[in-house]
C-alpha cells in the first residue's frame, strides 16, 4: 500500500530526511551520551525488578 520509497523513512533515512545529512549520527550520539550518563540511575531502576 506504501510506495517505499518515497512514503517510508525509517532510522537514518528518516531522521535525515527531517535533521538533514548527519542528523542520524547525531540522535545517536545524543542517546549514547545520555545513557552513559544515566547508566547508574537507569541499572538503580532495573534492579528493582530482578
């Protein structure tokens, strides 16, 4: 039903698509820094559950 490829963007293509060239490396840098930064409190939180 969806011309693939001009109606679906996904991961790189559609973060590209929206940031321009790089935006995609950029988001995941964002997520690594944060959870690296994270880590303790997100391991604290998950502990819980074990």
């Amino acid at each position: 039903m969806l011309d693939l490829d001009d109606e679906l963007k996904v991961a790189d293509e559609f973060w590209n698509f929206l940031g321009g060239k790089g935006a995609y490396t950029e988001v995941l840098d964002c997520f690594e820094r944060v959870g690296i930064e994270l880590r303790p409190e997100i391991d604290a939180y998950f502990d819980r559950f074990k």
